[in-house]
C-alpha cells in the first residue's frame, strides 16, 4: 500500500508540473479539490454519529472519544468507525457514479494522551503536528509527529529537551512543578556547558558555495567564514555542514566555540517550553515563563 501511495502521490506532482509532458492543471486542481471534498464528508458521516472531530487534513482525520473509555474500548470504536465509513463510501459511489468504490479509510491508532500545539496566537491546530502516547499492553510508546523531535532543524538538545517535557507532561502522576523543574533545571545546565556537544545544527549546502549571494543563510555564512580563515577548507554541493552560534555569529562547529546561550535559550528553549505551558494555561505561566529560564548560578 505504501508503493502504491508513492506512485499516487508522484503522478499527482507531474500533473501538475510544467516540464511533464502530461502537464494539466485542472487534472491536479481536480484531485486535490477531490480529496478535500472526501475529507470534508468524512468528517459529516463521523459528527453525524455524534463525534467530534478535532483535526483532519490530507489524508487523516483525528476524533475524540469519551476520555473515561478503556483502550480496548477505544480501538473497537476506531475499527467501526473504520468499516462505517467505508461501507458509506461504497454505498455514495455506487448510487453516484454506478462503480466500484476503491477508497479505504483505515484505523490507525489510539492516542492517550494527545497533544497538538496550536498556531501562534489562533485556536486552530498545526498542521501535521501532534504528540500521542499509544499503549499496548504493559508497554507505551510516545510518537511525534512534526514535532521539534523529528525535525532537523532543530538540535539534539532541544530534541532531549522536548522529550522529557512530554514525558513528564504524559506521566499519569503528572504535575504542573514537574515541568517548571525540567526547565529549570535544563537552562541552568546549558549556561554551565553540559550541553555544548548537543548544541551542533546539521543543514545541507543545497548549492555550490559561490551560488549564494543575497539571503545567505547561517550554515553558509559559517562556511563562508571558516574559508576566509582557512583558504584550504573545502566544501561541495549536497555536504552536510555541522554549525552553531557562537557569540560572533554563526562558526563551524570545532568543540572549542564561545557559545551563545542565551540566543539557544531564546531559539530552542522556550519555543518548545511555550507551545506547552499556553495549551496548559495553569497559574498564569504563559505570563510568567519567562521567570523559569533565568540561569541559577
């Protein structure tokens, strides 16, 4: 099914490219406005048995269910929910087209908890990104989906940092001063330098160096700055450039670098922590965050 998705999805791509030969945008206009129309009736069929749906997009769609109801009860309404869905589909497109329906909805998982960070200042979530916790059996496993966890972009401090947050915010003994301490306790480290190992970004040159002229992103500037200091320092298109930010700007990464922790702080630390406490909304900390991340020396 996967091999299938992948063949799907790349005949929708040169449809809808002009250097295809079977380039046509109202063929790629007319399935992209199909699957928004089979997500949105989806959605009717699923409130019209009294369920709420609380995010879908191009291929997924998330529903509450009561919070007080086991696991086991859970997936056995994700399966009907599963089989309802898809005999309506079989029923609309046979009375509507007079054929054979080949779309399948499929029951994926059970999240609980489930964490989706909204978009800055809206109420709406984020597109794509999402923390569950599934259960099975005696083990759990928490999934991140777009997250800073799985992202890049981000570094592997960060990365630890998210996870322990989420860790703690998931635990069924969970407390409001569990977080406070966790991001006490990582800021106070990273001013000390426990973490400068983990403090290296990871970005692709995605040309060749004298490609970039305006808008030069900060993984270039530190190559750029390294050569000006050491001409033999060589690079290629496609080369994995591992920097980060030192007081003086953006540097190649070389272990001895005068770090700048607080610009971290303000980039890794409390993005992630926010996204969190203004979903919380306990004790005014989205007010009083700021207060958490004042170094203890």
């Amino acid at each position: 099914s996967q091999a299938i998705k992948i063949i799907m999805n790349s005949l929708y791509g040169v449809l809808g490219s002009k250097g295809c030969r079977f380039y046509d945008p109202r063929l790629s206009s007319s399935i992209t406005l199909r699957g928004h129309e089979i997500m949105q009736t989806t959605r009717k069929w699923m409130e019209e048995l009294g369920y709420s749906v609380i995010y879908g997009d191009t291929d997924s769609i998330f529903v509450k269910v009561d919070e007080s109801l086991t696991a086991q009860c859970c997936n056995k309404i994700g399966n009907e929910l599963m089989t309802h869905i898809n005999h309506q589909w079989e029923r609309h497109i046979a009375k509507d087209f007079n054929l054979k329906s080949y779309l399948e909805i499929e029951f994926e998982t059970h999240y609980s908890p489930f964490f989706m960070p909204t978009i800055r200042d809206k109420k709406t979530g984020s597109k794509k990104r999402y923390v569950g916790k599934i259960v099975k059996g005696d083990e759990s496993k928490i999934v991140f989906k777009g997250m800073e966890t799985v992202r890049s972009d981000w570094t592997e401090f960060a990365q630890e940092f998210q996870k322990e947050l989420f860790e703690a915010l998931f635990d069924s003994q969970f407390e409001i001063a569990q977080l406070d301490e966790i991001v006490k306790d990582y800021t106070k480290r990273l001013f000390a330098g426990e973490f400068d190992q983990k403090l290296v970004y990871k970005k692709r040159l995605g040309r060749n160096l004298n490609d970039y002229e305006k808008n030069i992103p900060p993984h270039v500037q530190a190559v750029k700055k390294h050569k000006a200091e050491h001409p033999d320092f060589e690079v290629r298109r496609g080369q994995i450039i591992e920097y980060v930010y030192a007081m003086s700007g953006a540097e190649i990464f070389n272990g001895k670098n005068a770090l700048n922790y607080p610009l971290y702080q303000q980039r890794q630390l409390v993005p992630i922590s926010a996204a969190i406490f203004d979903a919380l909304v306990i004790d005014n900390k989205k007010n009083n965050l700021g207060q958490l991340f004042l170094p203890d020396f």
